[in-house]
C-alpha cells in the first residue's frame, strides 16, 4: 500500500484506550477518553516499535496493567513503523522509521497534553512505556512534554531501546535519563542500544539474547528478533505478583556473575528511586521466564544440620580468599535447635506477624560459638523468629595457629561489608517473598558481627527500605575501625535506634549509639580476672557481653547504669579505671526495657556487674529514671 508506506512519513496515528471497562480496547479522540478516565488512577502510554502495530503487545503488558486498574493508552504508528510495507523492504525501510520517530513523539506529547488539559487528567499520573523504536518515540514524547513546560513524566520504561542509527547519538536525539523523572532501561538483545541509558538499567541475560530464543548464538536475526521482543514478555511479567526477577549489580558493562549482592526485581521497582544502576538480571528458558516466589532463589538446595560436624569448617575456603560460603539458621518454638534455610523455605516455617531477630558473630567464630544456639532458643521460646548468620569461613574460622589468626584479622574486617550485603540481600528477600514487615526486625550483632549488621542495616536505608527499628552490638570491634567515620562502621545513623554494649578493650571505645552502656568502664570485666588480668584476658572480657545482654533479656537480671560525664566519650581510654561511681543522682535501670523502641533514655552510662553468674542483682535499685 504505497500511500501509506513509512517512506512517505508519519500520514496516520491513532490512539486505543484500554480499561477495565473496555478490556478489549477502543479507537478514541480525546474527548471521548474523558469519559472513561479516573483523574485518580495512573495512566500509562504504551509504544510499539519497527513493523508492528498497536496490537503487538495486547496479549502482555496491557492485561497485567489493566489488573491494577491503571488506564492504558496504546499509540498505533504502524503505517510510519513500516509495518504494512512488504517484508522485502524492511530492513531498507528502516532509517524511514527512523526519522519518523521524532515526529510521531511530538504527535504523543501533544495528546497527552490534551488529555491532561481536557480529562483534568493529572501529569503525575502519566507513565510511558516503549519497545525499539517506540522507546525513542516516548523519549521523544517526554522531551517535549518538559521544553512545553509541563515538566519531567514521572516514569518511562524502555524496553530494548533500538540501537541501528542511535548509537552515536547524543542525549537530545535518543532515550535518555533526562527525560523522565525515573527512566528504567531493560535490554534484551544486541539489537537494542548496548549503553546504559536510564537511572536502572536492567541486563537480562546479559542484555544479548535470551536462553528462550535459542541459546546464546546472536548472530542469527530469529535469535536477535525474539531476544529483542521477549523483553515486553518480562516486562509485563514483572507485574505478576508471584514472580520476580534477580538482580545482580555490575560495575560499567554487562557482565553476569554470580553474588550474594543481589536486588528482587518486581513492580515495586518501578518508583523506588533509590534502586539505580546496571544490574545483569537472570532469567529462565520458559515461561513466565522468572523466578516464582515459591522457587529457590539461591544456588544450593542443601540443607545440612546445625549440629553436623562439618557445618561450614570448609578448611579449603579461607577467609583470605573472600567471602565464599554464607549460610542462615532458623530458630522457632518449632525449629529450637535450628535449621538451615533459604529464603522461601523460610516463608512456610515463619508467621511473619512475629517479631525477627538477625544474630551475626564476630572473629574466628561461627553461629554455634558463643552459646548462640542456646541463646536463639531463649528468643524463640519469647514468641522471636530467629535468624543466626554464620559468615564463619570469611570470619576466619579455619583452625589454624593464633598467629595466622591475628594476620588474618585485617581479612576477615575486609570481609564484614560483602557479609553485611549478603544479610541486606536475605532481609530484602524475606520482606518481599514472606510479607515479613521491615518494623518487625531487630539487629544484634557481636564484635565483627556488629560491624556486618551496621553495614546491613546501612544497605536497607540505601535500597529505599528505611531504617530497622531497632540494632543491638556487643562490643564492636575496635582494631581497624576506631578512626573509621559512620560509613565505614557501625553507627547510630543505621536503625532507629542503636543499643551498645561495651566490655573490653578490643571494643571501640567510643559512644557509637544512642545508648552507650560501659559494663565496668568498658576495659575489663570482674570475671574474667578484674582489671589487670581482665585486660590481659581480653578474649573473655570481649565474649562475656553476649552473657550480659542474654541475662537482661532471660533472667531477669537488672543492672544499675550511672550516667557518664564525658558524653559523648569520644577520647579512646580517657578513664581505665574499672567499676563505677555509686551516683544516684544520674542512673537508670538496664533490663529488657532499654530496648524497647520507645524507650527514650539516651547517652552514656557506667554499668555495674559482679564477677558471678549471672553477673546482675535482682535487688530493685533505688535508682529510677
């Protein structure tokens, strides 16, 4: 049909509405959209590519919109698109197409204008989505909205933005991040442009082609034609409730890699803003070509016992060689001695209603030292869903002599921010794939673990999550961290609220959090050989925390704290005298309350211990606050 061939440019667009009232869609003017638009709802715009028509993407993307009651506009250029010109021209036709993509964005811009300006139609309500050429479309859609002065579009998706004749193009001639106040970019094949273009670039597969296309040879234009089409499949999978994507980050070009540093990639991604970046995003072979959040989402399907001799004492996975192998157990008044877990095996043992707590352990230790199990147990008998991060290969738990210990200590402090992600990435998880709500989560770490949980907790308000409510640390770690600044340790910017327990002088000494409890001035504890052999003893004074915090939370144990007056204590062992003053005047009662989310006591605070179990007098204090 020569009078509408792309080669004589844009002769005829229309525009088909799609609700939840017309499922089926409906050629519409403007006016007569008014009548069937919510001023309340989001309304997205939807742009096909090369050689198709509106109702290319019928069967995908517009039925999963419409599911969430958003309203759905699908432009239809097809004859400027060339897709009524025979097959034998097409590929020459091309760069009509091209040229003609300007043309019909400015066309889009001045619809959605008119919607806006007719239907009262909110501008923050509109979205725009486009595939190959219909990225450009949108962008250019958007880049006129904005020089109109109707502002950035909140949101544009791009879906394999097409790469033939925009290569080399600049910003203003091409999809762009400034287009839009979010610009996502999902790339499926080499013929889509192979540069990151948005605030989130998504790489499936490696951005190439796609293992459902055949394979990984893209020389061949079925294998490019289907890797460049599937990605509206995704895209439209994406807002599936039961499927996600995952993500793992890549530094500048594309480059799969397996990581415990990993993103779920779902709706939710859509106006998160603080989720940028290039991601390489895995993918299956068959549909719905995500992971069901009833699938595994990690690589192994083992699941040792907790009590198994050879439970994480790989010897051939040192600390030295990074983070290799991190697991987590499960605690409940079900599980109370503990079971290894992935993530959506956990979804079937938890009530996410419930209270969770994340215990991480320090140096040369695992998740069965330091009476941990026993201590899980306690919390889950509490009505607490637990989980204890073992990182023990990282944390140089080999068995080797104490003096390859101490040379590997500088590793294992290398370690604790890859570990700490790792322990964002299960929390992500567990909130997105078991409903687990974020104000339900508590932090406790010890030592290096303390260190790996400020990390965590630094990596959820950075992912958007906001802050936990609630991070508990016994002693953290002083060598290597003392003269960090709050991004590189623990801090009392990373939750809500941040309780320190301080017990030897391996431990920063240094108010960190917003309460700060000095357990004998914080050098040296009574049992463990009182001052002098208390600071020579440095393993027993730095352990024995976890003693004092589980007798708090379990025997009813009540410490008297005496405020400090050098608050904060910022000068490293201004007083190694042991013990506290008996002043009454300033003091509070340490028990389980001080870690209550309201409590509202802050500051420094010398607290008395004796050097027998459990460490505490049961004896009320007159001291009150």
């Amino acid at each position: 049909n020569s009078s509408t061939s792309c080669i004589l440019g844009v002769k005829y667009v229309s525009i088909v509405l799609y609700t939840s009232d017309i499922p089926n869609g409906k050629f519409v003017q403007v006016n007569e959209s008014c009548n069937f638009l919510n001023s309340s709802s989001s309304v997205f715009f939807i742009t096909h590519g090369f050689i198709s028509n509106y109702s290319t993407y019928n069967l995908s993307v517009t039925p999963q919109l419409l599911k969430k009651q958003y309203a759905v506009f699908s432009l239809d250029w097809s004859d400027a698109a060339c897709y009524n010109d025979p097959a034998v021209l097409n590929l020459l036709e091309y760069p009509f197409a091209v040229r003609n993509t300007r043309e019909v964005g400015n066309y889009l811009a001045s619809y959605i204008k008119s919607i806006c300006d007719t239907c009262s139609v909110p501008f923050k309500n509109i979205a725009l989505i486009g595939h190959s050429l219909g990225a450009h479309i949108s962008s250019f859609a958007a880049k006129n909205l904005q020089t109109s002065g109707y502002g950035k579009v909140p949101l544009l998706i791009g879906c394999d933005p097409a790469g033939p004749l925009f290569m080399l193009n600049g910003p203003e001639n091409r999809f762009s991040d400034t287009d839009a106040e979010r610009v996502i970019a999902l790339h499926t094949s080499g013929l889509g442009l192979q540069k990151s273009l948005g605030h989130l670039d998504l790489w499936f597969n490696n951005g190439l082609s796609q293992p459902a296309c055949g394979g990984q040879i893209i020389g061949t234009l079925k294998v490019l034609n289907c890797s460049h089409h599937i990605c509206i499949m995704y895209l439209a999978n994406m807002w599936l409730d039961d499927c996600v994507f995952i993500g793992v980050p890549i530094p500048i070009m594309p480059g799969c890699s397996d990581s415990t540093n990993y993103i779920i990639i779902d709706n939710k991604i859509f106006y998160n803003t603080t989720i940028v970046g290039d991601y390489c995003v895995s993918v299956a072979s068959k549909y719905p070509f995500c992971i069901k959040k009833d699938e595994i989402i990690t690589d192994s399907n083992v699941e040792p016992s907790v009590n198994d001799d050879n439970f994480m004492f790989n010897l051939a996975i040192s600390c030295i060689f990074g983070v290799k192998s991190v697991s987590t157990v499960l605690y409940t008044s079900n599980i109370p001695n503990g079971k290894i877990v992935q993530v959506n095996e956990s979804c079937n043992l938890i009530d996410p209603s419930k209270p969770v707590f994340f215990m991480t352990h320090g140096f040369l230790a695992n998740s069965l030292n330091y009476n941990f199990p026993n201590f899980a147990s306690l919390l889950s008998k509490k009505d607490y869903t637990v989980f204890s991060l073992d990182w023990s290969n990282a944390a140089c738990y080999n068995r080797v002599t104490a003096t390859m210990n101490l040379l590997e200590y500088p590793l294992a402090v290398r370690n604790t921010p890859e570990v700490g992600t790792y322990l964002a990435s299960y929390v992500k998880s567990l909130i997105h794939m078991c409903d687990v709500p974020l104000k339900n989560i508590t932090f406790m770490g010890h030592s290096l673990g303390a260190h790996v949980s400020g990390f965590a907790a630094k990596d959820l308000q950075k992912s958007g999550y906001g802050k936990i409510p609630l991070l508990i640390t016994t002693d953290p770690a002083y060598p290597l961290f003392m003269f960090s600044n709050c991004k590189g340790r623990l801090c009392k910017k990373d939750a809500e609220r941040v309780v320190v327990l301080h017990t030897s002088a391996a431990g920063i000494q240094k108010s960190i959090g917003h309460l700060d409890l000095w357990f004998n001035n914080g050098l040296s504890q009574p049992a463990c050989g009182g001052w002098f052999f208390g600071i020579i003893n440095l393993n027993c004074s730095h352990n024995i925390a976890i003693a004092y915090l589980c007798n708090i939370l379990f025997h009813d144990c009540k410490y008297t704290g005496v405020g400090i007056s050098i608050s904060p204590r910022t000068i490293p062992f201004l007083n190694i005298l042991p013990g506290c003053s008996s002043d009454e005047t300033d003091c509070i009662i340490v028990d389980h309350k001080i870690f209550d989310r309201n409590y509202v006591i802050e500051g420094d605070y010398c607290v008395s211990v004796i050097s027998e179990f459990p460490y505490c007098t049961k004896n009320l204090s007159v001291c009150q606050k």
